[in-house]
C-alpha cells in the first residue's frame, strides 16, 4: 500500500487524508514529518505516527485502519456517539482519534482554528450543533491536562458554560493533578480520564478501566497491554518492535508500556515510569512520586520534577515552576515529599522558568527542562 506525507499541522488535510486511509481504499497516510517515509507500506496500514515523545527518541507507530476503528467504536460503546471538536494537534494519535471517532460516527468534525485559547474554545464549542435530525446530538472533546487548566483559569463564564456542554471531555497524554480534575468537576466538566499511547492507537483505558477487547496485566511490575487496538510496530525497526510487542505461551500479543503500576479494586494504577527513577545516595526514587506529591500542593498543579546530578548523592531533582512565589516553597514542597515518599525524595531546589515548554502534543518537554537543569546545575557547583 502506498504512503504519502500529510502535513499534521493541517487539520483539514490530515482529515481529507483519513476519510481515505481509514474509510476508503487508501494510501496511509504519514505524519509527524520523517524525512525518510517509505513509498509503500503493508496492505491494512491506515497512519504511520512519528513522534519523538518526551524522551526525545523517535519512533514512527504504524497502525493499521483496523486498529484506528476499533478503538472508535469501544469509545463510542463506552461514552456515547456525537460530534466531535478537535482541540488537538491533528498530527498526533489523540488528534488522530478524535478524526476518527468523527468518520465513523458519520459526523464532522468542529477543528478549532489557530492557537489554543480559551476564547478559540468557546466559540468553537459554541458552533458546534445541538441537534442532529430533530434527536439530540451529544459533543464530546479530548484534551491535555495543560489545555484543561487554561480553560478553568479563564474568568469568562462562557468557557464555562461551554466547557459544561460537552457529553464527556476525554483528558490524556499525562496524569491529571487532583486538583485540577476537582476544579473540573467544581465547572460542571465531565472528566474520563484516559490511558494509552501511540501503540495503542490512543488512550484505551478510561478511568482505569480498560475499553471493549482491551486486555491488561502486570509483569514485574510493568503494564502492558493487549487487545485490537494495538499497533502493528515500528516502522522498519523490526527488534525495536520485538522489544515493545511480545507474545505470551497463548499467543496473545502484548504491548510493554514501560509504565509502572497495578490494577486495584479492578481499576489501573499507573504509579510511574520503569526509566523515571533516579537514585539518590543508594536510594532508588521514582520521580514521578514526587511530581504527584509536588502537584498536590496549592500553585503548583503543573509543576515539572527532573533529575539532576548532585556531587553528595549522585543524583538528585529539582521542581520546574512558572511561578513568581519564590524558593520560600522549597520547605513546603520538602516537607510535602519527605512525609510520603521519604527524605532521600525531597527535591534538591526549585528552577524557575517563564513558562513551561510544552512539546505540541502538550506534555512537558521533559528533555528540554533535563537540559535547562542540568545547565543550571552545572552553573551552581561552578559558582
């Protein structure tokens, strides 16, 4: 099957493209920009996804039009089936999804136009219609956590009432701080916190519970998971797929997360990443712990914890802020981590940027911010 390049910063292109990669007969099509897209791809390909993610390693993620669909009807079973507004880049799997979701319900799909802003958002969900043929027409959106708090921080109370219209807002790609799924909840936003990946064609488990055919166990303490929605691997990186997608004694294909965590009362808890752990004085501690803590605490919902090296203890962490409070939150963030997770954890000092730079998927660029702290770190023992 053929492969053609779509712009994924052009929305209404990536959809044209989708109608045919995922309803029609074809091509795939390729986002994410990679300089070297194959001409052909195997028959059943709907999108190739090249991302570098948070760790700044690129990976392109093909996923076949069976994949993509699957993944649309489980959530359209599980949620309800409306029309969708696209608030995400569409060059990435959850933008991806929020397409596909749209192609298969039969609707079209509202694209929020230029940069997000809450007022962009407004007026896009006010567009939106309410009614389908004389029956009700639920709308739905999906969301990062950074994208929600810019919506909630708005004092107009029309974002308000438009942020309350929507069936359900999916809301992805990072943990969401308690605080801020309080506040939501406080607007009257319907919140299904959602889990997946680009492997996944996207998030396939909503609120800890894992979407129709989606399967998922532990091993050694990893999540890793099964099911229809899995992508086929990586594109031409045959070992780096044996890696990340292995078959157990039944045959079954599992694909390793590298996530942390355990199902509990029936639900999936993600505890934190199996490469996000430093050790500190010969104490292992998982940075994504100690953002949780960090993120509970009042201001500080989008903190970012990275790792440092420290000549006592080797290695150590900061808290990246975009906030003027100063370092007198230091003691409180230390006190906060030392009473749950221990002393060895307590961040070392607090780095303060402008703001927090976001990858366009909208996650923290983490390897940005290890850069920026590792830098400034560098400077201090200099000094």
């Amino acid at each position: 099957m053929r492969l053609e390049p779509v712009d994924g910063a052009d929305a209404r292109a990536v959809l044209r493209g989708l109608r045919g990669a995922v309803l029609g007969a074809g091509p795939a099509i390729a986002l994410g920009g990679r300089a070297d897209v194959p001409a052909e791809v195997p028959a059943g390909t709907g999108v190739v996804v090249t991302t570098s993610g948070s760790t700044g390693f690129p990976k392109s993620v093909a996923l076949s039009r069976s994949a993509l669909t699957s993944s649309a009807l489980a959530t359209a079973e599980r949620i309800g089936e409306g029309a969708w507004l696209l608030a995400l880049p569409a060059g990435y799997i959850a933008g991806v999804q929020v397409l596909v979701r749209s192609l298969v319900a039969g609707h079209e799909p509202a694209i929020l136009s230029g940069s997000f802003s809450a007022h962009a958002f407004t007026a896009a969900a006010s567009a939106m219609a309410s009614s389908d043929g004389g029956r009700r027409l639920p709308i739905y959106t999906s969301l990062v956590p950074a994208q929600l708090q810019t919506l909630l921080d708005d004092p107009d109370p029309a974002t308000a009432r438009a942020l309350a219209r929507f069936a359900a807002i999916l809301v992805g790609g990072q943990a969401l701080p308690p605080a801020l799924a309080e506040r939501a909840a406080a607007a009257g936003a319907r919140i299904v916190r959602t889990y997946g990946s680009s492997e996944t064609a996207g998030g396939c488990v909503y609120d800890g519970v894992p979407l129709r055919g989606v399967g998922i166990r532990t091993v050694d303490g990893e999540v890793q998971l099964s099911g229809p929605t899995l992508a086929d691997g990586y594109l031409g990186e045959p070992e780096r797929t044996a890696a990340a997608f292995v078959r157990d004694a039944g045959g079954t294909r599992w694909y390793r997360t590298g996530d942390t965590g355990a199902v509990v009362d029936g639900a999936l808890r993600i505890s934190g990443r199996i490469d996000n752990v430093i050790v500190s004085g010969g104490v292992n501690v998982s940075l994504d712990r100690v953002e949780r803590i960090v993120r509970a605490l009042p201001g500080l919902e989008s903190a970012v914890v990275v790792p440092v090296p420290d000549d006592r203890w080797g290695q150590a962490s900061v808290v990246v802020v975009a906030t003027d409070a100063g370092d007198a939150l230091l003691p409180v963030i230390r006190d906060a981590v030392a009473a749950e997770a221990g002393t060895p954890a307590r961040p070392r000092g607090i780095l303060h940027v402008p703001e927090i730079p976001l990858l366009p998927s909208g996650k923290p660029d983490r390897a940005a911010l290890r850069a920026l702290a590792g830098a400034e770190s560098d400077t201090s023992r200099d000094t």
